[in-house]
C-alpha cells in the first residue's frame, strides 16, 4: 500500500512534531532549572500518585508539589502572585488545593 502526501499534509505533520518536541523540551529545561537551583522536587508521575486530591495542602506538600522554598512562597504571596495560605488551627495553615492546581497549571503555560 502506498500513500502520497501533499506538502501541506507533510507541513502540517511537521508542525505538529515540532509543537510537541517544543512543548517537551520546556517541561526538561524546567526541570533542569530546579536541579540547578538546588530545589528538590518530585517528578511528575510522583507528584500525581500523592494522597487524593485533598482540600487543603499542608505546607510540606505544598513544597513537593511546587519545587518552591518556604521563602519563595511567602515572597509570592505578599506580592499577591501565589495562592494565600488559610489557618487551620492554632499555628498550622494550608492551601486549598484548587486554587494551587490553577497557579501551577498557569506557571506551565509561561
């Protein structure tokens, strides 16, 4: 069985390759970022296989799940650029975990 492609089918193909490689690369250069910085951070699938999703993140698994210091997201949240946090109880605090998805889903669009 043959095919004949049109030079529009092939740039089309072409593009679509380009745009997923592009895409890869970002996720990579993203993570090398991290490593560089010395953040440690879980890799994706790790990330996705935490406890279901709960309502509120404590603040340790807020730092797994955004690479970010404690000090990085206190800077964030008072430039009001970062989820603000809730007290839970007495000293404790959390995040509500939609409101973090969002902020990380935005970030991996940049």
């Amino acid at each position: 069985m043959r095919f004949e492609l049109e030079s529009s089918d092939i740039e089309a193909i072409a593009s679509m390759v380009v745009g997923k490689l592009t895409n890869k690369f970002d996720e990579l250069r993203q993570i090398a970022a991290k490593e560089h910085l010395g953040n440690k951070t879980l890799p994706l699938e790790d990330v996705k296989n935490l406890k279901p999703k709960s309502k509120v993140v404590s603040t340790n698994e807020l730092l797994k799940l955004t690479g970010l210091s404690r000090s990085t997201i206190w800077r964030l949240e008072k430039e009001k650029s970062f989820p603000s946090r809730r007290s839970l109880s007495g000293k404790r605090v959390g995040w509500i975990r939609t409101e973090v998805d969002e902020w990380l889903a935005t970030r991996k669009r940049l």
